[in-house]
C-alpha cells in the first residue's frame, strides 16, 4: 500500500479506525484500491464484525466490573457514576460474571 494511504492509526485494510480516517482526504475513484463499491462494503462490513465482537468482550468487563463495585456500592450511585438504567444495574447483578475477573 502507498505510504500516503497509511494513517497514524495504521492499515486502513486491517484497521476500523484508520479507514474512517482516510475517508476524509480520499480522492476520486478511491474505491478501486478495495475492488469498487463492492470491495468497500465488504471490507466495512468485517470492520463492523470484529468491531461488535469487541464491544461485547468490552461490555462483559464492564458489566463485571460495575458487578464488583455493587459489592461495596448501591446501585444507584454506581448507575448515576456510569449514566446506567436500574433495569441495568440489575441485569449486571444477576447475571455470570466474566469469567477472567482478578481485580
């Protein structure tokens, strides 16, 4: 891939973030180097993939993480630190917890 193409976030082919980058400074036709419109949603759709598969690993800390805190904190304090639902603040309680939990 040219060296103008690379962004400070890395390989636009392999990186969410620097193909969202890149969108601002491409010129016409730049959708040939992903094979056209086709190759485009292609490659986004696998972004959006490995991106929602990291949200929910991200979210199982997190809920295991507010879990923790609910030891020692009510939670509607720990649901107004985190702008977080009583329903969800619930949910969290009672269900499993990520199983790598060491804090």
């Amino acid at each position: 891939m040219p060296e103008t193409e690379q962004t400070t976030n890395g390989d636009p082919r392999t990186s969410p973030e620097a193909f969202l980058a890149s969108l601002d400074h491409q010129p016409e036709g730049w959708s040939h180097e992903y094979g056209g419109p086709e190759g485009v949603a292609r490659l986004v759709s696998e972004h959006q993939t490995r991106l929602a598969e990291e949200s929910s690993r991200l979210a199982e800390v997190r809920n295991a993480a507010v879990a923790e805190m609910l030891k020692t904190r009510s939670g509607a304090e720990v649901g107004r630190i985190f702008g977080l639902s009583r329903s969800l603040i619930s949910k969290i309680a009672t269900r499993s917890k990520w199983e790598d939990a060491r804090w």
